[in-house]
C-alpha cells in the first residue's frame, strides 16, 4: 500500500478531466499562469525603486559636481 503506480495517476488523471473537462482545466492553467507572472513583475517591481533611488542619488550629485565647477569659474 506504499506509493501509487503509474496506472493509478492515469486513471486519477482521466477522473479530474472528466470531472472538470478539458476546457476548464485550460482555464484554470493560464489563470495559473498569470497569476504566477504577476507574482514575478511584483517582486521584480519591488527592486527597482531602490535601483532608481540610487540612480537619481548619483545623478543629484553630479549636478551639484557641475554647479560647484561652475561656481568657481
């Protein structure tokens, strides 16, 4: 009574689709899908606001780099 055989997943798998139906069973992988690439941007989306703080840092001092040479001319 260990683990089950290939036949059994087969014959589960020919239930589920029976139960559910093929178009259904689509249905619910791409909403699957999209939610896991959504998951993907949000956490790629939450790096990137320190990456463009750090980029406006160096810009802001590198303006005042600029305004300093300028000063002293």
């Amino acid at each position: 009574m260990g683990s089950m055989s290939w036949i059994h997943w087969v014959v589960v798998l020919l239930i589920v689709v029976l139960v559910f139906g093929t178009k259904r069973l689509g249905n619910i992988g791409k909403d699957v899908g999209e939610a896991v690439k959504g998951f993907k941007k949000g956490m790629a989306d939450e790096d990137k606001p320190e990456q463009l703080n750090d980029q406006s840092r160096n810009s802001d001092s590198n303006a005042s780099t600029r305004n300093d040479e300028r000063s002293q001319r």
